[in-house]
C-alpha cells in the first residue's frame, strides 16, 4: 500500500501511464472477481439471447423439425438441400450481386464525389449536405422501402424523369420486371448507404496532411494522380469501413426486400434472410431455414473478415 | 482558375446529391395530398390538396398506440443495455481482470452477426418463455444483441482512461463500484451518450424482431408497426403515403434537434464498428 501510494504521489513520468508488470500483478489480484462482477450482467443476456441461439441453429441445421412435432436427424442432408435447391442458392447468389450496388455504387462514387467536394467541405452548403445526406440512415429502412417502391413504379417519378429526358422508351415498372427487380432492390440499398459513406471519406479527407496536396501540385501532378497516389491511400481505414458495413448490409438484407418485392417477381429479388423467414415461420421447415442461416453467418464472416485484415495492415 | 471551377463542379455536385436524397420524402409528401383511393402519376401537385389524409393516416394507423409502444421499448432496451455495457467495457478495458481478453474476444465474435442467423432459435426459446406477443419478446432479445457492439465501443472509451486516476481513487479506499459509478461513467458521458442515440435508432427502426416475436402490430416497434400498416392499406397509396411520412416523423424531429451528435455518433460507430 505504502509503496504504491508513494507511486501516485510521485510526478508522474510520461512512459509509466501503465505501470510496472510487478504492480499490474498485484491489481489484477485485487481486482480479479470484482471485474467478473462487472461483466456479468452483460455476458449473460449475450449467453442467453446471443450464444446460445447460435448454438441452436447450428443444432437445428442437422435435424428435419417442423417447430412442433418430434424432430428426426437429418445429417447433412438440410445442407445439400440449399446448394441443391436453387430457389436458396439463388437466394446467396442475389446478396452476393446486391454487394455490387450495396457496395460498389457507395463506394466508388462516394469516392469520386468526396473528392469533388473536399475543398468546399467546410462551406454553409455542404453543412447543410451534411444533414440532408445523413437522412436515410436515420428512417427506419422499411419507410426507404415504401417510398422508392412508389418511386419505381410504373408511373413513378422515376420513370417520369426518364421520360422527361425523352428516354420514354425504358420505362417500366422496375421492380416488377424480374429482369430489372433485383438491381432496382439494389439501388434503394445504394441510396440508404451513399450518404454514409461519403461523410466518412470526407471526415477521412480532412485528416490527410494538406501538404501532401500541395507537394503533388508542385510536382505537376493531376487531379487524377493526386486522387490515386494521395486520397486514396489516406482514405484506406475508411474505405475498408464502407466495403464491411455496406456488404454486411448486402448479405444481411432484409427490411427493404420484404417491404418493396417480398422476393418476387417469381424469386428475382429472394435473399437469404428472406428465405430463412419464410422457411422457418411460414413453410415451417426449421432444418433448411436453419442451415441457411449458418450458411450465411459464415459467408459473413468470410467476406468481412479478408477486408478487415486488408484495411488494418500498417500503411505502406 | 481551376480551383474555382472544381469548387462550382463540387456545388452543382452537392445541391444534385442533396435532391436525390430529398426525393423520396418529397414524392412521399406530394403523394400524400392526394384523394384517397386514388392512384397518381409521379411528382404532380394535386389540384385539391387533401391535408386531412394526414389526420385520416394518423387515426387508422393508430399512430399514438404505436408511438407509445415504441417508447416502452426504447425505455426497457436502451439504459440496461447502457449501463450492462458500460460495467463490462469497464471491466475489460480498465480492471485487467484475468480472462478479460478472452471475454471481449467473445463479445467481438458478435459483431458482424446477421440478426436473420438466430432468429429461428430466438423464437422457440422465447415461445419456451412465455414472452411470445409482449414487448418483452424484443426488448430482452435486443439488449443481447446489442452487446458486442456496445461493450466493444465502451471498452475503447475505457481503455484510454489514464490510470493513474484510479490508481488515486484506490489509495482514498474507493470500492471498485465507486471507482466505476462516481468517477469513471461521469467521465464516459460523451461515449455513453453517443452510444445511446445509436441504440435508440437501431431499436425504434427494428423490424425483423418486431415482426417475428410480436403479432400484434400496437406492441410492436415504430419500424414494425409501419410494415403491419402496409400490409393493411397498401393500395390506398395516398394513405400509405400520409402514414408512412407520420410513422417517419418522430425520428426525423430527434434527429434535426440533436443533428450535430447524431452525425458524429453515426460516423464514430460505423468506424468502430
């Protein structure tokens, strides 16, 4: 006690914030139970709510159950049946497209518009934007969904503007045509997300050093070099957040397709989540509705995973 | 030369941007004004503007059980899952308890958990529990699920906390509660309120719980309420259009009055998360 004490008392030295190993022994004694104490509440309601209803739809996923009689053990076979029955393969095979607009369409040009933006980042004009592009990720996904499927529709305002630019000719009633209901899907997701992800790259932007701005002018370079050879780079952290949290969007979507297409039409627009919903609470089929969802939780983590080593790498 | 030619491509940009995301709401609005039953054609101001769809959505939505609903769950979700984080991130950012790691190791294998993956099992065990068609079967459910990110986003507030504040606190003979109740959450009240407009958002729009745990569309979450509300009236497209924009509303105000926090906490949490 008295030797730590004198610890504290003495002016503190900037490269002891944490301690000598000899005293964080003794602490970590001290204060070993009471830390359990303390995590507790929170590990329980994760164990009871979390864990183990993982645990259970790995346990489902290799029985024949439907929700109420005896269930009888079915191997691998609730497996064989999502990659042999496309209706649910076809279910990954969308969200793995929808990555493309979930993704892609925020990503790319959110990067493009950024850098567009980024010197007038500070002006009233894009305080204002600021606000307005943070709008959709503040409604409830499911009113995104009603709106822009009354957008979309055969005399919605997007078909009115297509006509407007005397492209008449392509209008049609975008979610309704399996041709065209799944990158229809896919825009509304781009839309929700855009406005996310160029805020993040602009507050990224704003902590890259200018001077790397004005070496690259001084050496001649364009506005293309400078977004490649500079913002970027910068930008790999932020990059690496949209690409994880737009694709768990993707993969995970389910709010905007139940409410704008409910998979249809036939099954263009099914999505995993989708399909788990229907298979488990209305066809009452809890083996293949399971094996889904740990197919999907795994294809999540495989595909966040990469990303997230990729973007936390030290910068080169 | 080029710098003020870039800078009106970047504002002709923005205003562009900023009409592409307004449209929605403004088709929803424009919509909204026209007769009842009827079926309009894009963006066209009606010639006889129809201000009492609104009040008409208001009643056969009934907009005031579902705002009340809402709250109650917000209420039950949003401290309990604050201060159970708030204890656990304190213990594992700060305490150096034994086991601490691979106790957040095992919350962060929750973060990037689709809620679509263990909705199946949810439902048979809160069936088992008796909870199935109460505000519990989401509140409870919800305060789990929330738990990696919010522990993982207490515990990086905790972490830089010097410890030679403690270490002060200790030699006055401060018990560890209140080392963590009077000196260290009035320090987290920055994380702690970030975290909890992020946790009501997410609860108030949660829709997949909503509609699976509760039936009964006025025990359900405002996200929730509005799909039972579509299923409804989906072809009354003015309606829905009115109910739609009221069932938005509420979010909407939080949201313009606490802007700046709301801007923050969402682009913080993302990077974190």
């Amino acid at each position: 006690m008295t030797r730590s004490s004198n610890l504290v008392a003495a002016p503190p030295r900037p490269s002891t914030v944490v301690g000598p190993p000899a005293r964080r022994r003794r602490r970590s004694r001290r204060t070993g139970w009471a830390g359990w104490l303390f995590v507790a509440p929170a590990l329980i309601f994760y164990a009871v709510f979390v864990l183990r209803p993982i645990v259970l739809t790995v346990q489902y996923s290799f029985y024949d159950w439907n929700g109420i009689g005896a269930s009888r053990w079915a191997g691998f076979g609730n497996y064989t049946k999502v990659f042999a029955d496309p209706e649910l393969y076809d279910s990954i095979l969308h969200a793995f497209e929808l990555i493309l607009f979930f993704s892609g369409i925020p990503v790319l040009l959110g990067l493009a518009i950024a850098a567009t933006i980024r010197r007038i980042a500070t002006s009233r004009l894009a305080l204002v934007a600021r606000t307005v592009l943070f709008l959709p990720q503040v409604i409830p996904l499911v009113a995104a969904g009603i709106a822009w499927t009354w957008l979309l529709s055969a005399t919605g305002v997007v078909n009115q503007l297509l006509s407007a630019l005397g492209l008449g000719k392509v209008t049609k009633a975008w979610l309704g045509d399996s041709s065209t209901a799944l990158p229809a899907v896919g825009v509304i997701g781009a839309w929700v997300l855009l406005g996310l992800c160029i805020l993040l790259f602009l507050s990224g932007m704003s902590k890259i050093d200018p001077a790397l701005y004005e070496a690259a002018r001084i050496d001649g370079a364009g506005v293309v070099r400078e977004f490649f050879a500079i913002t970027v780079p910068g930008l790999r952290q932020e990059i690496g957040v949209c690409v994880t949290v737009t694709m768990i969007a993707a993969l995970a979507s389910f709010d905007i397709v139940y409410v704008s297409t409910q998979g249809g039409p036939g099954n263009a627009t099914t999505v995993p989540g989708l399909e788990i919903y229907y298979l488990a609470f209305s066809q009452r089929e809890v083996g293949p509705a399971s094996a889904l969802a740990v197919v999907l939780m795994v294809v999540v983590l495989a595909v966040v995973l990469p990303v997230q080593r990729i973007s936390k790498e030290d910068k080169p | 030369m080029t710098g003020t030619g870039r800078s009106l491509t970047g504002r002709i940009l923005l205003v562009v941007l900023m009409a592409a995301t307004v449209l929605p709401f403004v088709s929803l609005f424009v919509t909204a004004l026209h007769p009842s039953g009827s079926y309009p054609s894009g963006l066209e101001w009606p010639s006889d503007p129809q201000w009492g769809n609104f009040a008409r959505a208001f009643e056969v939505a009934r907009l005031g059980e579902f705002l009340k609903s809402s709250v109650l769950i917000v209420l039950g979700v949003v401290p309990v899952s604050l201060l159970i984080a708030t204890m656990a991130g304190f213990a594992t950012g700060h305490l150096r308890m034994p086991g601490g790691r691979a106790v957040f190791l095992l919350f962060v294998l929750g973060l990037t958990l689709p809620f679509e993956g263990i909705i199946t099992p949810l439902y048979f065990q809160v069936r088992d529990m008796g909870l199935l068609n109460t505000r519990w079967a989401i509140i409870l459910p919800l305060i789990g699920l929330y738990m990696p990110f919010s522990v993982y986003w207490m515990r990086a507030h905790f972490v830089t906390m010097p410890h030679e504040l403690s270490e002060s606190a200790r030699v006055d003979g401060v018990s560890t509660w209140q080392l963590f109740w009077r000196i260290h959450v009035p320090l987290a009240k920055p994380a702690l309120s970030s975290l909890a407009i992020l946790l009501f958002l997410w609860t108030w729009n949660q829709f997949l719980l909503a509609i699976v745990l509760v039936d009964e569309p006025a025990k359900r979450t405002m996200a929730g309420a509005l799909g039972a509300f579509q299923g409804q009236w989906g072809t009354d497209i003015p309606l829905l259009c009115a109910g739609s924009l009221l069932i938005l509303t509420p979010t909407l105000v939080v949201f313009l009055i606490f802007q700046r926090r709301f801007v923050s906490a969402l682009l913080a949490g993302s990077l974190k998360g």
